[in-house]
C-alpha cells in the first residue's frame, strides 16, 4: 500500500488490476478529525494487511469511527480487525448496510451508527454531511461532506481504471492527462453503475446538482487517486455518463484465449 497526506487527511492506496480494464485504484481514508474517522478499509485480500498499514498512520485505539461507504468487499477488508484494535470505534452505515453484512459476518449492533443521507455526524471538531453520490453500485451507498476542509468522500463515485499501478497508488489524479482520466470514469461509470444508461436523464442530472453547489476543493474517491481542484471538470464527465457506450466483458472464448495464455508453455 502507499501512503499519502493530504493535510488532514491521509491516503491508504492500493489497486486491482482488472484484465482488459487496467488498474484500479482502491483506497481507504483517515480524516485526522479530533476524534479521528477511518473511511472504509481495504480490500479483502490474504495479502494486504490494512491494519498494519493503518498504525503507521495512527493508533487503530485511538479511531472513533469507520465509516463505511458500503458494504462491498473492497471496502470491508480490514473491517473487523480494526473493530477488534479500536474498541472504542463505532461503524458508521445505514440499516440496509448492517443487513447486507449480517449474510455474511454480522457486524455487532452495539457498535453501529445508522445514518442516512442528508444527516451528519459530529466528531469533535466538524461535522460530516452524509450524502447519497450520483453513481453507485450498492443500495447502501453513503459519502460525506467536510464543509471545513471542503473535501468530498465519493466512494465508488468518480472511479477510474488507470493505465498502470503507478499512476493508480498515486497521489494526484491530476498526473493523469485530462482525456485519459474522462474516458476512464465514464468506461467505470458503465461497468460499475450500469444502470445510469436507462434511468431517466432529468432526474439523474438532478442528483449531481448538489455536487456543484458542494463544489469540493478535494475530492477523494475510492476508485481515483486524490482529486485537487478538479471537481467541476469531473462532475461534467459524470453528467455525460447516460450517453457513454455501454460496457461488455469478456465472453467464455475470450476466457479461453486468456487461459491459454496463461499456460505455462513446454521448451524442448
């Protein structure tokens, strides 16, 4: 994992290389709030130690709240490590979140913060807005606002497969030119919210308003390295997404060539 600060707030990147997508960013975020908030936790892989990663950061004691966006498994890795380490941390999500969870592994209910869009949190310092983003792939789907350092919790939201690992852990989605970062959100904006293509347009376009009078200085998705200054630009990327041509993976021949790709091959 790479580790970047954004003043109050560091970086917990990682990436997923996704064949014939590119390379996925997947971040977790601690805002150094004064009662410090974890958002999100990693991918659940054997390979990643998130808590490990996360105390060099701070304390895992010290954390009072993991907010997590939404229950998916790139977002939950190190989710129940970090319940253990922080006794005093509370998880916040919505009802529909905790009973996605509860298929799997319970999350324990003396430790739960329901919120729903449109309420906020105090941690100490700040309050946090929580808002549903325009994209999604989950129901339970929640960012959040930090009016006072303006920076946007998007979570899947504004998501980009990226050419190579590097420019995926990096800290600055900026290094990524202008074109290349507008054809990698809306081809992620159709694999990960598909469904934006047959909704009605008005009604979708409406849900992004409240991003523009937000108007984040810093935008900090799970799927795109930090995003300084360039929230207008990727809110009108966003906007074209109904009309961005539909994704299709790979089919079970293309799965073969892939495989035998893969084969190790004989040298006589």
């Amino acid at each position: 994992m790479t580790i970047h600060k954004l003043g109050p707030v560091t970086v917990l990147g990682d990436c997923l290389e996704v064949p014939g997508i590119g390379y996925l960013p997947v971040n977790a975020f601690v805002l150094h709030a004064a009662q410090p908030v974890v958002v999100d936790t990693g991918l659940s892989l054997p390979d990643r130690n998130f808590l490990e990663a996360l105390g060099s950061v701070l304390d895992p004691a010290d954390v009072r709240w993991i907010w997590l966006t939404h229950p998916d498994r790139d977002h939950t890795g190190g989710l129940f490590d970090l319940l253990a380490a922080a006794p005093e941390a509370r998880v916040v999500t919505t009802f529909i979140a905790a009973g996605i969870m509860s298929t799997e592994r319970p999350l324990p209910l003396d430790r739960l913060w329901l919120l729903n869009p449109g309420q906020v949190l105090d941690v100490g310092d700040r309050t946090l807005r929580a808002f549903r983003p325009p994209l999604f792939d989950n129901p339970a789907t929640v960012g959040f606002y930090d009016e006072r350092t303006r920076a946007c919790f998007s979570s899947d939201c504004f998501g980009a497969p990226l050419a190579s690992a590097e420019l995926a852990t990096g800290a600055d989605a900026g290094a990524v030119s202008a074109e290349d970062l507008r054809a990698g959100q809306l081809l992620w904006a159709t694999v990960d919210s598909p469904w934006v293509r047959i909704v009605d347009t008005d009604k979708y376009l409406a849900t992004i308003q409240p991003l523009r009078v937000m108007d984040p200085e810093i935008v900090l998705s799970t799927h795109l390295p930090p995003a300084v200054c360039l929230a207008p630009r990727m809110i009108d990327t966003i906007a074209r997404a109904p009309e961005a041509d539909p994704f299709t993976g790979p089919d079970q021949q293309a799965l073969e060539r892939m495989l035998a790709d893969f084969e190790p091959r004989v040298v006589t």
